[in-house]
C-alpha cells in the first residue's frame, strides 16, 4: 500500500519560517520576506532567521532555528548551498515539519551537489521531516494567497482559480500561471525542483482531495516512481478530477536535453504516453494546449458524446473551423428543427441557420440578435458544445459581441467556447478575459481543446461502465498465492505452458532423430515446420535453425538433418535440445504481435500490433497496463489500425477476434499469476485466421518466454 | 498561353471615384470617403459622385459617372445592389478602367443575386473594364497608403511591410492584417469577396512582379480556373517569391461549409495539397500558422539544408522545444568546438553549451553576457536558424532580453526566432513586436513554423536542381502532333498498348475456346491466368470472370468453361471478346497501384500508392501534376512510406525500385502524348519484384484505360 503525506500544513501553514531572510535590495532573502509578508495574505506566524541581523522591516531577526519560540509548519531555506545541510538537521531537530529549500547548487551541478542532495535525503528520511525543493522557486498558495517563493513575479500573479499545478521546473509552470491575464487561475502551484523528498506524485494526492483544485495539471521530464504516479493518478481518478500532463521525451533531441538540463531520463514516450492515456491522463505538447483543455475541463464536465456547434458572425472563420473541427475527428451537431425554425424568424435572410450557425457581419452591430441567436443554438438539446471563431478584432463592436456571450454564458451550462483568433487585443478580448473564458490563442489550438476534453468524456464514461482494474505494480505487496512456473526455456516448454492456460498452438511433438522426425510428420500431417530447440537460440532463423513448409515424412528427415547442421555450424556451442515438428498452420488471416514487457517505470505491460511487414510501416500497437480484462481486451483490438483486417474489410473473410481477445485475457491472467516472475513474453507471430465455426483459429506460431532468474539476455 | 491583366492602375491608381459618396454618418459611403480621403496618403485625384448631394466635405459631389471630368482610373462603388448594374454601364461607356464593387446583394444571396452577378460578368467581359468584388471589403494599399475600402479597421491597420494578401473573404484577411501588431506588415490586402472577375490568381501573379511584395500570402476556399491558379504560382516561383496558402475542405464538415457559405466546391483537398506542394506552395491550416510561416520567409530565404540550434535561458522550456524540434523531423545543428569553448568561457559554470544552448536564468539580469553567447551560436557556420523559447514574461528584464535579441539579430542573417510563450504580454513582447520578430504565439507553433520554412527550403534547392516542367495543363494550348491512339477498351488492348510504350506486362494471349485456352495455356507455361475480356466489364471478378493459378492444359480449359459460364450467368448482356490467358506472376515482392487521372481544376495528375491490405491501412499515395520526369519520379517512390518495403528493409530483398520509376516515367509520357484522349488509367496491380539481374522486374498485372469518348463509366 502506498502511502502519501499530508501536505496541507505545507500548503495552508500556521507559521512559516524564512530561513535567510534579508533586507539586501535584490536578494533572494529578501524578495522572499516581501512575497511572503507584503504580496501575500498571511495571517499565520512569521519567523525570520539570519545571525547577523536584529530586525528586518521592524520584525525581530532570530539568529539560528533552534532560537526560534515555536517549531514552525514550513520553513523556508534561502540561505547559500554551503549552510543548507546543517539549517535543514536544526529545522528536523526543532520539529518542523515541511522545509521548503529554495537554494540552488545541489543534484543539477555535478557530482559534488548530488552527495549533499543525498544527505539531504537522508535528513527527510531519518527525521520525518518532508523537504520541498531544492532548486526550486517555492510553493504558491494563489487561493489563500501565500507565497513562499523568491520569485518576483509572485505579486503580478494574483488570479485564484481551480486548476492544481505540479511541476518539476519553474519558467514552464509559472508560464501556466501567466495565462491567469486571459482569464484561468490556479489555486495552488508546486514546483519542486529537483525534488530530493516530495514529487509531484505527492502534490497530484494533495490536489485531489483539495476542494478548491477541480482539475490538476503536471508538468515534468522524468518519472521517476511509476507506482506513486500510478497511485496518485488514480486518487485523481477517483475524485472525479481530471489530470492535464505535458510530458517531455517523444523525441531522442528532446530526451537528450532533458538528460542534460535534469540528468533524468525521460523514459519511454510510448509507454508513458499509453499509460498515462489508460488513467484518464489528458497529455498535451505545449503548454498552452495545456491551458486551453485544463481551462475548459475545469468550466465543464465532458459528457461521453460531444457534438460541436459552431456559431459566429463570419463566415470564411467558420468555414475555416468547421475544417477543422471535421479533421480532428469531432462530431458536428444537427441542429434540432425548432431551432433552424427560430434562427430563421431571428437572422437577416442571408444567415446559415444550419451548423455553422453564421449570423453574417450585420449582426455585429445587433448585439441582442446576435445573443438571442446564441441562446437559442446553446439551448438546443443536440448540442454539447459551442465553438465560436472571432477572426478580427472590431475595437468596441467586438466587446459589445463579448459582454453578449459571457450574458449568454450565464444562462447555460453549455461551455461557449469563444476563440479571440486576432493578434490585437482589443476590449472584446478583455471582456472575454474577464468573463475568466481563456480563450485560446488559435483556432487549431482550440480545436485540439475540444477534442482533448472530448476524449477525456469518452474515456471517463468508459471508465464508469468498466472500472479500470488496479495496475499489477501497485498489488505487488498484496498476499497471495504465487503459482509455480514450469519451465519456460524453450519453445516447446513455453508453448506448453501457454496451452495449459488455454493460449492455442500448433500440434507439434519434440523429437531427437532423423526417423523420428519422419514419424512426428506423418502422425501430425504434413505440411509440418521444422526448428531446432535451445533456450540459447531466441532468434532460430538467424542460424538456419528452421525450415517451412515441409511437406512429407521423407522431407521432414532431410529437414531435421539441415536444420541440426546449421546450427552446428553457425552456433557451435549453443546447447539444443533436439528439434520441434509441428503442423504448418495455413498463412490466412492476419499475422500479430502479442507481448508483455516489465517496464521499469510502471511494471508489467501488455503490446498488442500488426505483425509481418506492417510492423514497419504502421506504428500500430496497443499498450495497457496489466492486468487486462475482457473490456480492456476489446477496446485495444479495436483501437488498432489493422483491426479493419481483423474484421474483414473489403470482402475479406471476418477473422476469430473473439478468440484473439481470449488469448490476450488468457496471457494477462498468466502474467498475474506469476508476476514476480515474468520479465517478458514475445509471442510472434500470432496468426488470427479467418473464423470458421467452433474450430480453434487464433495460433501462436512462435513463443519466447523470460523470466526473471535468467538474467539478461544477449538479443 | 494565359494573360493576366496589368494592375498597377488598379494597386496605385492616379485618380478614383467613389461611386456612392456620402456623409451620414456610419454609412459605407462615409466610411469609404473617410478612408480614403482623411485616413489614406492617396496623392491622386478623389472624385465623388452622388446625386442627392453638392459637396461632402467640402469637395464637390457630381451627379453621376458621366459627368466625372475625366475617367478615374478606379471608380469604387457602394450604393444598393439595385443601381450597380447601371453605374457599371455607365463606368464602361465613360472609360474606367478598374471598378471595385463593395455592394452586397449578389451570388451569395440566391438565384436572382446569381443573375444579377451574370450580367456584372457580362460587363466585364464586353467592356474590358475589370471588375473587382463584388461583396467585398475592397482593396487596402499599405506600402502607399491607400485604403479603397469601406472598414472602419483601416484606420488602425499601419503596419506595412513585404508581405502580399490575397484572399476570397474579409474577416480571416483583415486577421492576418491585425498580425502587424506583434510585428509584421504588409504591402497590399485584395479581399476579393465574390471575384465575379478578378480572381486570387490575377493579384497572385501582380505580387509576382510588385517589388515591394517579397512573399505572397492567399486564402481561399474554391478554385475556379486551376490553369489560371497554376500559371500565376508558377510566375511567383520564377520571381523566387514563396506562396503560403490556406485552403479550406481538407474534412467533410468543411467542405459542406464552404458550400453553404460560398457556394463554391472546395474541390479534392487532397488533390489540392498535392497540386500545392509540387508547385513549393506554403500550404497551412490556420490563419496563426500562415503569419509565422510568411513572416519567417519574407525574414530570410531558407537553405537546402535547415540545422537548428536552440538558445534560451530556461532548461524545461529548452528540452521542450527539443522534443517538438525532434518531433517534427527538423535537425538540430552539431555546435562547433570553437562555439563551445567559446560559450564556456562566456557562461556561468553550470550553463549547458550543447545544443540547446541553456545560459540559466541568472543570465535574465546580465544580458551582455546573453547577448554575447547569443551572437556566438548565431555565429557558428553549422547553424541556420536559431530558436529561443521565452516562457515567461519577467516585466523590465525580459524587455532587455529582449533588446539583446534585436541586437544579435542586425549582427547575423541567421534568422533568430523568439517565441513569446506566455499570455502576458510585458514590455519585452514590445520589443520584439517593434523589432518585427512576429514571434510565433505558442512553442508548437513556432516548430510548425521553422519546418515549414525548412520545408520550403529543400524544395526549392530541389526545383533549382530539376527545374518543374509546365504542367500538362497549361500546355493544352501548345501546338504539337497528338499521336493516335489505338483501341484501349478491354485489358488485352490496353496491356498491348502500354506494352508498345515499353511498360510491361505478362505474356498472354486472347483465345476464343477452351481448346484454344488448353494451347495458349501450354505454349505460355503454367501457371496461368484466365480472365473474361469485355469492355463492359471493368471488374471481372465480381462477375466471376477471372481465374487465378492455373496449373495445367486442362485446367485451363475448364477454367475457359467455368469463366464465360459466370459471365454468361451474371452478366448475360455484356459483350464479351473471348478470354485472355496469361503467363502467372509469382506474388513475391510489393503490390503498387498506379493511376492517372483528370482533375477537373488541374488536369491530369499521376497517383501511385502501395495496393493490396495497404491501401486501406495506410493513405500511402504520392500525386503529381503531368508530366512526370524520372526526378519526379524517383521522388514520388522516395516519398512513399512502403518505399522501405521496396528496397527491401528488414532482410527482404530488394525490388526493381529502377524498373518501378521507368514504368511510372512511360505512363507520364503515354499521357503526355494523348493527353486530349485520356481521361483516366488504373494499372492495379503493379508488381513489383525483387531485382534479380537484367529481367524485367516490374509488371503491370491489370490495367484499365478510359478514354474521353466513352463517356462516363459505371464503376
């Protein structure tokens, strides 16, 4: 069981210490005595620490912790890296719970200052005391206004609102606070550096239960505990709160200077990214995409079905959105008759009545029709959402147009999604701004805003209608009974196995000569396939250790024979263990992929692709966290692209998905049961083939099975 | 040979009339008098006509066009549709050269609206006055000052610079206007509303010539004269102007948009793009992203080979815009020793001098020392571009930053691209406004921006090395002997035809009974193929008209039976020309399909693709506008992703690749020569086979020629 701090004597603190604090114009002391004891609103206790001085701004000045009148909640450290270690063993020997380590010079420096971060380490572990930081700009408490933070920018950063931020580095994060001017706001900013003790996945456990954080939006570069992310994901979840992340690394330039700036690796994008997207976890690429769809998920919950109107007074814009809005795969709404019937009695002649809803330009001066218009198209039962382009700006026209959509607003819970397309920011953007809209700054970004916020609809209403399981790496404390595995080695014992469990293969027998090789064939029929068996041989083909298509007993012991010399020849020292005759099965159907891998961040993971040449051409795989059930099964069959093959388009014959969905159910519940075992399990090809009756036609054509005492292998 | 009308008088006319002049206020005639006489610097002769009036402010007021005391180069006209048609007349008979109409009231209003514009186009066309509009905003002259139109917004709108406008619509034209406050500028804006006359094409090829346009900037959202489109971009290229365009339709819900809003069909977006990109046209989806791209190029010309290094003072924004430089493919730049040493040297201790290039924020406040290093990696010969990422706005400091970039930037012709990230825009975003950055308003963008750029780069280094032919198209006038053409009408005659051009096909014969079949079958070798021939029956084998491996004499001659029963049962009416028995081609190596087609805006256009399960899996097509030569060619299959598949990755071998692009070449060349007959070819399949020394390796397995006689197909 994983368990989180309480942070909220860190968040909302009854006394704070400032540790460094200064009245040297310009220093990092004193700007954080400002922020903290003018910018913000505090009402608890303040403490200043620093020996050579009496008194700061007329408060009283203590010359070390241990002289402090009471063991404050937070202590904030802004003194130089030289002194931080031993401020820090004062502040856990006076009984300070959080410290908040501003000063830089530690894990980001080299070698030295990732020793003293460990003793730094060492200090949370030992006292109990959690450390925030170092590195760091601090934490901003925006809804209760409390800044422990040296950043000057703090006083300018005034609007509260309900989105959580946790992020590792700081110019990202408060660039999310500055969309606060077009009209979002944060309850709560963590940035925590280089995050020697508390990590973001503390923060994401705090911003769930926080009545005033409604959406959480994370910003990092690596993970660096997969199980506490998980954990911390999943109390999001459950809280009904979404997550926004943008996540660095889908790219080797983009991982290489993450290894640069943060010396942590960003781990795989791929498997991040569909871990992330199995939890509900919205994942963005820049950070005002991030702003756009957590500003909207925080103004509406997404229903599991999104039709977009599109509403506007210009014509080519909404030409240019309703592109848009169709190649992001959105659905467009059909506007129910009554409506088109009240547009019409409302509009000039000329106006579209049909989505696009296009009240022409002359509306522009008719502020009252143009809002009647709106109601009327935001009322309409089919339509969830209303996207409006705003391609110029009409100076005080365009405001008057903005006070009649914030009024239009008021009247329905219908997000109204206005997007100031314009570079000048006339008063209408203001009005928009005010109205706390955040509108986003293009078209196509505000499309993308939509459709995020419509995924997350849909996957939280899958969510619902099957409850996501636990992830294998958050049961591995669970008791249970751990079945044995047999051995695995080779194929024919991994092929076993898989049967066992259901998983079908090809009829085959292991033989150890020539003449019996014939025998194998003749009793199985022919055409058979012949391979050598060795656990030291993954890759059988490389060596000549296999031949296809072999079509009769005779041909079957001159196959044994190339097959047992090549291998002699190519890996003389490869151990084998005689050689696999096995039924040939038919090339029909669809070739896949099926595999599991340990991932090292997040555990046990199931792969699900197109096999053969599509393997290089598509980048067509599915990826869940294990275990897997029926549903999950499903929906990553029918998220592939090459489902279309597994179905039977174009005349085709329709494939056993069914039984492709089994299997994959059957390789989940094989893996749980031996978790601790498993590393990985390669299952390639499986050939799907078209579904005929009660027949077995799903078989797994070659299986390599690793498990954990085998140690690495050489492939 | 296409000609476009000459438009300085219309651009920079000597004297105008407005057609409708009035001074109640609000008015479009007020507000179009205003424009022209008190917010223009228009040093020519205004004349004003209106019949109700004297004089307007001062000026006198004649009573109609026929009274003007000479004939202005421009009569701009805005009185109610009623009256246009006769003040057009009148501005024909008097001798004007150019009218710009503003009225509404026309096609986009209905069927009479439709007449109306007929006869407007009448007059054009009889008088040789050209008519600019109607519906439209007018023109907006800004290198000269010049404001022939009626909105309000002119007054605002200063910002002039090298950029060219042409677009159909006003709201998304003036948007990229109002892009002049964040620093750039344009030459000349035509709106040209419902172009009854002038079109996009005719000011696209004046931007060509006008010196003090550097690239041309076009939305639309039909084409109506594709020859007219491609001779103007053709122009463009040749005065070495890049066009950027934003075209509309690329989704159904667009396109069905459009239809409501213009009228006009949005024509194959897919076409389009692929018509657009063979001419090194721009093409984007927003009107955001055409800003930065046009402005990044009227910056500065692009290399062939594009590296970009990455420069700022924040690490988190840096490795992002590492990950989303990767992402898109661009290369980042490989810093020089010298570079390096130098920026160590420079910097503080713990600042990164790979590429990205991260001074730390403590440079924020020394900028001397940010300037310096700045100037450094500008400076470095293996860099073509330089990115910074400003996440956040740091009030008076970002501003120094800011002037520091300025500063860096008259130094170098690398173009260094700022990308303001945050909404709050400080002093510092001033300075980059004012210093005609234009910076990008989002990080996503700004990439999307420099591969752009990059990408128009290698077109052009790739249009200089193989000069573009003139597409068929605009050659259709052209003398020349058009070569007869035999019968194509059934698969034997089609494959005889393409065979004689030197395209490949499988050695077959035509026989009229199954004895026959039996000895062409044995004369051919099996297996073989046995196919209905009927030039009513373009899909064979719906109608059972086709088998396929057959192995012997006698199979061919049941197969002889068994194909014209089929047909005979399924297809009792279609006249039938005996069955063609063909040499089988063994199914190794990649299924293609390669088709020719007849635009209707652009002509005939070659398609090849990957055939077989991929043309459902991947939309894996290269299109070109005819003729294709063998750079073109290879181009096309280079840029193919089954091209990996057809050189053989992965330990296939590779397939006659060569053999492939001489096909595609002798298929362009057939077009060319019976360019006025063919309206379409479909050669699917091609095979094409592993190389294997001097055999032809390539073969066209069905092919299916329609002329322009047949008249429309069944299929």
């Amino acid at each position: 069981m994983i368990e989180f701090p309480d942070l909220s004597r860190l968040v909302r603190p009854e006394s704070v210490a400032l540790i460094g604090a200064s009245d040297t114009p310009g220093s990092i002391g004193k700007l954080t005595v400002d922020n903290l004891v003018e910018a913000s609103e505090f009402r608890g206790r303040v403490h200043l620490v620093n020996p050579r001085r009496r008194e700061i701004g007329g408060r009283v000045c203590h010359p070390d912790v241990a002289a402090l009148p009471e063991a404050p909640d937070v202590a904030v450290v802004c003194i130089p890296a030289a002194g931080v270690l031993d401020a820090l063993r004062q502040c856990a020997a006076k009984g300070v719970r959080f410290a908040i380590v501003l000063t830089s010079g530690f894990s980001e420096t080299g070698e030295a200052g990732r020793a003293l971060q460990e003793e730094m380490r060492g200090i949370a572990r030992t006292s109990g005391m959690r450390i925030y930081g170092p590195n760091c700009p601090g934490l901003t408490n925006l809804a209760d206004r409390i800044g422990m933070t040296f950043s000057p920018a703090f006083a300018d950063d005034r609007t509260s609102g309900p989105l959580g931020i946790a992020t590792q580095g700081g110019g990202l994060g408060r660039n999310i606070l500055q969309s606060g001017v077009r009209g979002s706001g944060a309850a709560l900013w963590a940035s925590l550096g280089n995050a020697v003790d508390l990590d973001v996945a503390d923060f994401v456990h705090h911003m769930a239960a926080d009545p005033a954080i409604r959406v959480i939006v994370t910003l990092f570069e690596g993970i660096r505990d997969g199980a506490r992310l998980l954990a911390a994901l999943r109390a999001a979840a459950e809280a009904g709160k979404p997550v926004v992340t943008l996540k660095v690394g889908h790219s080797a330039y983009g991982e290489r200077a993450v290894q640069s700036h943060t010396a942590a690796m960003a781990g795989s994008a791929a498997v991040n990214s569909a871990v992330l997207a199995q939890l509900g976890v919205v994942e963005v690429r820049d950070t005002d995409e991030l702003v756009d769809v957590a500003w909207l998920l925080a103004r509406a919950t997404p229903p599991a079905r999104t039709r977009v109107a599109l509403f506007g007074a210009s014509g080519g814009a909404l030409s240019l959105a309703a592109d848009l809005v169709g190649s992001a795969d959105l659905e467009p709404a059909e506007l129910a008759d009554d409506t088109r019937a009240s547009l019409r009695a409302d509009l000039p002649a000329f106006a579209a009545v049909d989505n696009p809803v296009d009240t022409t330009a002359t509306t522009i001066s008719e502020p009252g029709l143009f809002d009647r218009a709106l109601r009327t198209v935001a009322g309409d039962p089919g339509v969830d959402l209303v996207l409006m382009p705003i391609p110029l700006d009409y100076a005080e026209r365009s405001a008057t147009s903005s006070r009649a959509i914030a009024a239009a607003q008021e009247q329905t819970d219908v997000p109204i999604v206005p997007v100031w397309m314009s570079d000048r920011r006339g008063p209408g953007w203001q009005v928009l701004a005010d109205a706390s809209f955040c509108s986003p700054r293009s078209l196509t970004k505000a499309v993308l805003a939509v459709r995020r916020w419509a995924e997350y609809g849909r996957w939280r209403a899958a969510a619902e209608a099957h409850p996501p399981a636990v992830p294998l790496l958050l049961r591995a404390d669970e008791p249970g009974t751990v079945a044995a595995l047999p051995a695995v080695d080779t194929e024919p014992r991994a092929k076993a196995w898989l049967s066992a469990a259901g998983v079908p293969v090809p009829d085959g027998e292991v033989v150890q000569s020539a003449p019996a090789a014939r025998a194998a064939a003749e009793r199985l029929g022919c055409p058979v396939v012949v391979k050598i068996v060795s656990s030291e041989l993954p890759h059988k083909s490389d060596v000549g250790g296999v031949a296809v298509d072999v079509g009769s007993g005779a041909a079957a012991e001159d196959a044994w024979r190339q097959v047992t010399e090549h291998v002699a020849l190519k890996a003389p020292h490869a151990a084998t263990g005689g050689v696999l005759v096995e039924r040939m099965v038919p090339a029909d159907g669809v070739e896949m992929i099926v595999g599991v891998h340990r991932d090292p961040v997040f555990g046990h993971l199931l792969t699900v692709g197109a096999g053969g040449v599509l393997v290089e051409l598509l980048d067509d795989v599915q990826r869940r966290l294990l275990p897997v059930g029926r549903p999950q099964a499903e929906e990553m069959v029918a998220a592939l692209r090459c489902h279309a093959l597994l179905t039977g388009a174009r005349g085709r014959p329709a494939c056993d998905v069914d039984g492709f969905v089994d299997l994959l159910v059957a390789v989940s519940d094989l893996v749980v049961a031996h978790a601790h075992q498993i590393e990985e399990i390669d299952l390639n090809p499986v050939r799907v083939r078209p579904a005929d009756g009660d027949e077995a036609r799903v078989v797994v054509l070659d299986a390599l099975v690793t498990v954990a005492s085998d140690g690495p292998r050489d492939c």
